[in-house]
C-alpha cells in the first residue's frame, strides 16, 4: 500500500480566518493528507466545521503547548 502524501500547512501566528484560508488553498484540487500547524483559540471550532463542509476526514488533533497539530484526510 503506497503512503499517502502529506501536505505541509504552517498557519502558526495566524489569527481567523487565516488558517483555515491556508488549509483551502493548500488543499485546494489535492488528495492525499494536510498537516496544519495553528495557534489560534478559534481553529479548534473553525477546522473541524470546515472539515466536515468539504466532506474530508479529520485523522487526528494533537496539542503541543499553544500549538494545535491538525492531520486531515482529503479523501
């Protein structure tokens, strides 16, 4: 089974609605996995509801101090 490509997205710094912008534009015509790297309080609302929107699957969610490690699956 051949491993999916994982997709960079570092949105760190970045306050709404920026880094769910990044992870559109990122993912935008791809397949394969987005990592998304985000500080903002408001992403842990925002990345889930827009995951679910576009019909993607959110793998996983880490917390790593004030960084959000997101890993979703773009089918």
């Amino acid at each position: 089974m051949e491993s999916q490509p994982v997709i960079h997205v570092d949105a760190r710094g970045l306050r709404c609605p920026l880094p769910v912008l990044r992870l559109r534009k990122a993912a935008e015509g791809m397949t394969g996995r987005v990592e998304l790297l985000s500080e903002d309080p408001a992403a842990h609302a925002d990345v889930p509801a827009f995951v679910r929107e576009r019909g993607w699957t959110l793998v996983s969610r880490s917390d790593e101090g004030e960084v959000t490690r997101w890993l979703i699956d773009l089918g």
